[in-house]
C-alpha cells in the first residue's frame, strides 16, 4: 500500500474518532443545523427574511424547544428518582422480610427437627440479600457519578448550542465547500444523493421519534392503571433502553414482572407482562407502516427488514 494511502486512512480513522468523541458536540449541531434547514428555508422564501435571520429564528426556536422539555421532564424525572431512593431502605426492608418468611415457611415445612433449613437454601436467600444491598449502592453511585458529570454536560450543552447557531447560519457556504470537491458535471447528482440521503436518514429518526413517544405514552398509561409508582421516570428508562441496540422494552418489564410475581404481587405482576404484550403488539403493527412511510419504502418491504 502507498504511503500516501495508508496515511490517507490514518487521518480519516483519527478524524472520525475524534468526530465521535471530543467533536460529538458539533456532530450533533450539524444534524441539527440540517433538520433545521427546511424551517430557515420556508422564513426566508414566505417571511422575505435574509439568511441571518431566518438562521436565528429557527436555531432559537430549536433551542427553547429543546430547553422547555428538558425543564419538563428533567425535573419531574429527578422528582421521582429523589423520591425513589429515599424509599430504597424500606424496599430493602421489605426484600429482606420476605426472604425471612421464606425461611419461616421452609422451617414449617420441615420435618423432624433436624437442620429445618436446607444449607443451600439459606446461602442463596442470603446472596440475594447480598445483592439487594449491592444493587442499592451501585444506583446510588451511579447518582452521585451523574451529579459529578454535570459540569461537563452543561459544557457541552452549551458548546451544541452555539455550533447550532454557527452551522445554521453558514449551511450554504458548507454545502457549496463540499460539493467543490467532485467535478462540476457530478455536483448536481451529488445533491441529489445528499437530498435524498437527507430525507432517508431524518425521516428514520422522526419515525424513530414517534415510537418512542407512543411506547412512552403506552408504559405511562399502563403504570399509571398498575399503580407502579413513579411512571414518568420508569417510563423514560423504559423507552431509553428500548433504543439501545440489542435490548429492548422487556429487558426491563419482564424481569420486573418476574420479581413481582416471586414476591407475591400477582396483580402487578400480570399487569407487567401484559403491559409487555401490548407494547410488543402495538410497536410490530405500528412500526412497518410509520418507518416505511419515513424512509420512503413500502411496509411490507419495511417489514421485512425488520
């Protein structure tokens, strides 16, 4: 391989490191700037605006957006958690009441008067004590670790902020500097391909978007009618792990059920693994029609993909 090649590689290698890491701000600006650009375009053709202005006006549109639901949820979300972990030590205490009736139960059931619990048995309720414990103090360090990042994460908000503004206003000017490195004869195919790459890649993420507002709303209404405490905040850790790659709503729903239905609460319970159903159903009846019609495909092509 010529030198020139392999160095070509290494730079484009550091530079998409880099871009996913120290540069994930101004990545997240550009897509933004991009999805903005059909509403700076429309001011400045009905609203006879210039560019600066148009630019401004949807960035700070964007911007108090953006700042108003993060108000909203963040606080009602850092509500519930508050109020959740000052009720981690009586959910502890109830955890280690039942494996002590557990115990109880197993010493009735035995016979003779022997050893009235099997040695196996009791090491395990006692490990599951062990991790209870364990499991409370990792939520909490992961609390505390998210307090400390604070700092960081208003930096970078604001850092995402400006670059908005900055990739807004000067849209052409990039585009017109992107486009100068094919041949003249290529640049109108070239927009072609970035228009429809464009409307491919942000109608995923509106379709994207849109599920995760209606398994939102689905888990809010259900936790609400199952009487779970703290819907909101278990709602959005629900639909946030659900985006992840791999794992999904039941990652989180089944294994809580299960818990319910071991400790003794059938009605809750059921009622998780019913919410699951009707998440899992409503998302797979949902999903080809919404994705297909965002990407431009038709739902049993989008289907079938899925």
């Amino acid at each position: 391989m010529p030198m020139r090649q392999f160095m070509l590689i290494v730079f484009a290698l550091a530079f998409l490191y880099l871009l996913f890491t120290a540069g994930a701000p101004f990545l997240l600006a550009l897509v933004a700037a991009i999805f903005l650009e059909p509403l700076t375009l429309l001011l400045m053709n009905k609203g006879r605006m210039n560019r600066l202005a148009a630019s401004t006006i949807s960035s700070t549109l964007f911007t108090v957006l953006l700042l108003g639901l993060a108000a909203l949820i963040g606080m009602k979300v850092v509500a519930e958690l508050t109020a959740f972990m000052q009720n981690v030590p009586d959910y502890l205490q109830q955890s280690s009441a039942y494996i002590q009736h557990l115990l109880e139960q197993a010493q009735s059931f035995s016979s003779g008067g022997a050893d009235p619990v099997p040695g196996q048995l009791e090491s395990w309720l006692s490990k599951v004590t062990e991790v209870l414990t364990s499991l409370s103090q990792s939520i909490t360090g992961y609390l505390l670790n998210f307090a400390k990042g604070i700092p960081d994460f208003f930096i970078f908000f604001i850092v995402f902020l400006v670059a908005v503004y900055l990739f807004t206003l000067s849209m052409p000017q990039m585009k017109k500097s992107f486009l100068s490195l094919f041949e003249e004869k290529s640049r109108g195919q070239m927009e072609q391909v970035l228009d429809s790459l464009r409307k491919s890649v942000f109608g995923f993420l509106r379709a994207q978007l849109l599920l995760s507002v209606i398994t939102y709303i689905i888990c809010f209404v259900g936790l609400l009618i199952i009487g779970t405490g703290y819907p909101l905040a278990i709602s959005l850790l629900i639909v946030v792990v659900d985006i992840l790659p791999v794992l999904g709503t039941g990652s989180v729903i089944v294994p809580w059920a299960a818990y319910q239905l071991v400790a003794g609460d059938i009605f809750t319970g059921i009622g998780l693994l019913l919410l699951f159903i009707v998440i899992t159903v409503v998302r797979r009846i949902m999903e080809p029609k919404i994705l297909g019609d965002a990407v431009g495909i038709g739902a049993l092509s989008a289907l079938i993909s899925l």
